[in-house]
C-alpha cells in the first residue's frame, strides 16, 4: 500500500512504468493529475514495470511504503 505524498518527483526519476491501482482504477502513477482523481482513503497498491532496479526503486520509495 502506498502513502500519498511526493511520489510522482521519486519515480520521475526513473524511465520504469508505474501504474497505481485502486480497485478497478489503473493509473499512471507519474501523472499527479491522476493522482488527485483516487480516493486517497482507500487502499493503493503501486505496480512497477521493470525489468532490472526494481530494488534500487523500492530503497527510493520506501518512506512512502506501508508495509
């Protein structure tokens, strides 16, 4: 589950699709206009699109994890 916040300047920095989901929602989770459309109460899971770096992604979005 992902915490809203400052997100999309993390993941920005890399060139993986993100899709955040809620429920049956797909988003693109660099878009911030996106974003503002869920209902941040509500669970969000965060699906990274990567091939490699998945760990170094998931060190950088670690303060946003809800584990």
């Amino acid at each position: 589950m992902i915490q809203g916040g400052t997100i999309v300047n993390e993941i920005t920095k890399y060139d993986n699709d993100f899709d955040l989901v809620s429920g049956r929602y797909v988003i693109d989770a660099k878009s911030i206009m996106g974003i503002f459309s869920l209902d941040l109460s509500k669970p969000i899971d965060l699906n990274i699109h990567a091939d490699g770096n998945v760990d170094d992604i998931l060190a950088a979005l670690d303060a946003y994890i809800i584990k």
